[in-house]
C-alpha cells in the first residue's frame, strides 16, 4: 500500500475532466528530459487505454537514447511541427501539463499552450506551482513526475489500465530523476510503486542500459575532455564547475542530451558538494546546478541564475557571455559558506 498523497477532491476533478473530454493534448517542458518524457507518455498510455484521443507535444527535441520509449515516435516536437501542434492545442478539450510549474518553462510553445481555450490541468513536483491551470496537483516531495502519475491512476482506481508501455515509461521517468535512485530517493513507497511496475513486466536492467549505456564515441571524448580540461574545483567552497563553449560542443559533434549526467560527476571528488555545468546555447547561458546533503541547489539557481527546481537538483539561466556567467558564479560562492560549511 501506499499513502493517499493527492488530495481527494483533486483526484475527482481530473477525473470527472478526463471523463468528460475528448481530444486531449499533454505538455512538458522545453529540454524533454526523463521525467517529463516518461510522465507525458505514461499519461498518453493511460488515456489511450481509457478510448481517448492523445496527443503529446513537447517544446523541443528529446535526446536520442529516449527515443526507445513506447509512443515516442508519436510525440510533435513544436519547433519541428509548429503548424499541427498549434492545431491541437487550439482544438484541444484538455491539456494536460506535466513537470513543469510555470509556462516559461515552455519556451516558444508557452503562448500557443496559455491562448489554447482547453480546460488545463497541471501536475508537477517542482516548488512554487504557477496559477496557470484549471487543476493544479503539485506535490515538491516526490521525487518525480512520473510517480505522480503512477499515483493520480491509481488514486482513480484505474491501475489495471496501466500496460507494461505506461509502466516501462513511469519507471524510466522515476529512474531519471533520481540519478538511478541515487538521490532523492529514500522514501520507501518509490520502491513499493517501484516492485508493481516489476510485476506487469517492466525490464529494469534494459531500461537502464537503454537511457545510461547507449552513448556515442563523440560524447564519451567530450565527457573526458570535460573532466581533463573543462573541470574546476573550489576546494576553499567545497564546489566544482564545467563549462562548455558553442565551439566545444561542435568540436565533439554535440547532440541534445550528449551532456546528460556530466554535472553530477564532480561530486564524486571528495569534499565537492555543489557542482555546476554550464553550457553556452544560441541565446543564452544553459546551467544546471547539483548538490549532496543539504546544500540547497535550489535557492542558488534561484538567487543566481533565475532558476530554480529541488535540493539537489536544479537549473536555471544566464543572459550574456559564458565568462560573466562564470564571474557571476565565483562572486556569488562565498554568498553561500554558511550553507557549504554545514556540509564540512
């Protein structure tokens, strides 16, 4: 068993709005990562097997090693398919919006997504949930999005519409945001959810080779050049930087995702609690920000960097050259010593 974390009322309002509609559209966030791909196809499953007609659309292209997942193939990736995903949000009875808790988190898609006159329901894990939504279920302390779905069907009492495609995608977005369960993961029931997932089928050693174990030539020489050449350390703030530059990544033949993880490999240096990658795109300044113990990767990504997300796992921007995003970052370190002496 596990515990009844959605508010009741909220379980019979997305009910009663499924039930009640037709075409419905799903949405995730710009930069379509594990979560919001294994939430979003997950939903898509689930309302596929409920007679629905689903569409999922996503702001931008989603790495290469999620392109296994069940229905992927099937997503309209907006800066691709402008034209047809316009047409489904404006025709669209529902949209359903899942990990994301603001529409700024839509890039290009935000003003189609808003403008659409479809009911909107959102469901999302990360703090501070906007009031862009009709129905709103936001819940900071799980883990993932993709749990969160897993607990909304079955909450609906509809478990048994879940297939092994909606399970291998619940179980590879609750394995994404959690490092491979290595952190945030120490509630008890993502591992009960976890053993029913098992149960209808899902492949968990295939799923993790799938996502962590399928990487070209090009992205393991750039994760050795980022290691030897792009890696600083801070010992005197227990903290680590990488950065990236638009002339590096096209060196290394760069494609979306090769990056994935590269932030997290500081913390295995001894004493480093904070690590950050940055990585310089057309616009602006991508950074994504990780952290151990209660380091809170959150607030810096929100004072620092217009960003935001969980403890130890955040992101944010920067508008402006790489080097003031660096400056910036180096001024701001001492800001934070209270935070990093408490990690000693």
């Amino acid at each position: 068993m596990i515990s009844k974390v959605i508010a009741e009322d909220l379980v019979v309002k997305v009910q009663c709005a499924i039930e009640s509609t037709e075409k419905i559209v799903i949405v995730s966030h710009v930069g379509p990562d594990g979560d919001s791909m294994g939430s979003s196809l997950a939903m898509w499953h689930y309302l596929m097997a409920k007679g629905k007609s689903p569409v999922v659309v996503v702001p931008s292209p989603y790495p290469d090693f999620y392109a296994w997942m069940p229905g992927a193939e099937d997503v309209l990736i907006y800066t691709k398919d402008v034209e047809p995903a316009n047409q489904q949000l404006q025709d669209a009875d529902l949209i359903v919006a899942l990990d994301f808790n603001t529409p700024k988190r839509l890039g290009k898609m935000k003003r189609a997504v808003l403008d659409s006159p479809a009911k909107k329901i959102n469901i999302d894990h990360h703090l501070l949930p906007g009031d862009f939504a009709d129905i709103v279920i936001s819940h900071p302390e799980i883990a993932s999005t993709s749990e969160l779905v897993f607990r909304l069907i079955c909450r609906m009492g509809d478990f048994a519409a879940i297939n092994l495609a909606g399970a291998e995608c619940i179980y590879t977005g609750m394995m994404s945001d959690t490092g491979g369960f290595t952190y945030n993961s120490n509630n008890q029931e993502i591992y009960v959810i976890i053993s029913e997932l098992l149960k209808l089928g899902v492949d968990k050693d295939a799923i993790y080779r799938k996502v962590y174990n399928t990487y070209s030539e090009h992205r393991l020489r750039l994760m050795g050049y980022c290691l030897y050449q792009k890696m600083k350390l801070y010992p005197e703030h227990q903290a680590a930087l990488i950065t990236l530059t638009a002339d590096e990544m096209q060196q290394f033949d760069f494609k979306i995702g090769d990056d994935e993880g590269f932030v997290n490999i500081p913390l295995s240096v001894g004493q480093v609690v904070f690590s950050v990658l940055m990585r310089e795109e057309p616009d602006k300044i991508k950074v994504s920000l990780r952290s151990e113990g209660t380091f809170p990767a959150n607030k810096f990504a929100a004072d620092v960097f217009n960003g935001g997300g969980h403890l130890n796992a955040s992101g944010g921007e920067f508008y402006g050259t790489l080097e003031d995003a660096v400056k910036l970052f180096e001024e701001k370190l001492p800001v934070y010593k209270d935070f990093l002496e408490k990690e000693s």
